[in-house]
C-alpha cells in the first residue's frame, strides 16, 4: 500500500481481486471509486510512486517448485512495470538480474535506481532507469555486498563490500557523494543491513 506523494487523495495498493493473481489497483479516497492498473499472471508487488506522483513502479513475481513459496518468498522476478495514472497507461522497463525486485529509490520524478544480484558475488551493476524511455544509465560498476542505501536530500550512496567480488572495493562500508567517481571507506568491516532513515535523515 502507498499514498499517492501531495495530497495523498490517491492509494496505490496491491490485491487480488478479480482473479488469482495479485494486480495493482487505485483507490480514490473522494470518489471511493478503485480502478484495476495491471493485470497478469505474475503476483504483483511492492508499488511505488514518482515523487511527483505521475508514475507508480510495481513488480511482478512468482514462485517456481520445489522450494518457492514453501520456505521463503518468491523466487523468480517475471517482470518490472510503471503505471501512468494520468491515463492508465503500462509501461514494461528493463528487468535486473535476479530474483528479487533490488529497487534503491528515486533520482527524481522519471528516474529510479536498480542494480543486478546473484549466488556468487551478491550485488553490481547499479544503474538508472527513465520510466518513460526505458533507458537505462550506469551509475556505480563498483560491486556491493547485497544491498545499498541512496540518501533523497543529496542522492549519496552508502554501501557495504565484500573482499573477493569482481570490481570489489575491498572488505568494509564505502560513501559515494555525490560528484565523486571514487567511493570512501567509512568502516574496515562489512554490514549486513544498510538503510536510509527517512524520519531522522540519515544513514542507519
């Protein structure tokens, strides 16, 4: 579930209504009115708005046998989708290696940061994508250690790394400010969890 940024009259949230499947649906707060945005065989997930509210990004996945579902979440990422609220209109954008979603957030109103993961050497390959275009602009060829954090009030990126992975920085928890092509380490040991803390404005 998530409210539309402004005014919040909006709420994007995910159900299963006229099918099997889970799609992604509008709410109208004033006219109560709810209108179906995709509809597919994949189990739509985690919506997410544009900043300025035009765009809402889901995701579509599914469990494959023998352990999907069974044991742990989805396991296989079928496709990535931005939903045009003006018209309704359903753009397909660029899938990212991997099974899972790897959404960092906004650069602004079109743009959002992804980046590829696997088995071997967790997570490279960070990139933008234009909701509109489908374009896809790299951003970091460094490698990092599952996840990595951007900051909305400067757009710097916080990550951990891990010693051995291809384009590695080495073992320990790097800064990428803004302007910069070459990252800080902060820390000599690696994190397992790396976030940005949207009410205290800062990197956790």
């Amino acid at each position: 579930v998530a409210w539309q940024p402004g005014d919040g009259r909006l709420l994007a949230f995910i159900g299963a209504i006229n099918g099997s499947t889970a799609d992604l649906y509008l709410y109208n707060t004033q006219t109560q009115e709810i209108t179906q945005l995709t509809d597919g065989p994949s189990q739509a997930i985690s919506p997410n708005w544009s900043p300025d509210g035009q765009y809402i990004l889901n995701f579509g996945v599914s469990w494959v046998p023998p352990f999907g579902g069974a044991i742990g979440g989805a396991n296989r990422l079928d496709g990535v989708w931005a939903a045009q609220v003006s018209d309704g209109k359903v753009i397909t954008l660029p899938k990212p290696k991997g099974i899972l979603p790897n959404f960092v957030g906004w650069q602004d109103d079109s743009h959002y940061l992804t980046y590829d993961s696997d088995d071997e050497c967790y997570s490279q390959n960070l990139h933008s994508v234009d909701v509109v275009s489908g374009e896809t602009t790299p951003i970091m060829d460094f490698s990092f250690y599952y996840e990595i954090a951007q900051s909305p009030e400067n757009g710097a990126l916080l990550f951990s790394s891990a010693a051995g992975c291809p384009n590695s920085l080495g073992e320990g928890v790097f800064l990428l400010l803004p302007g910069q092509t070459t990252p800080s380490r902060l820390l000599d040991k690696r994190a397992y969890d790396i976030y940005w803390m949207p009410e205290s404005k800062v990197f956790q």
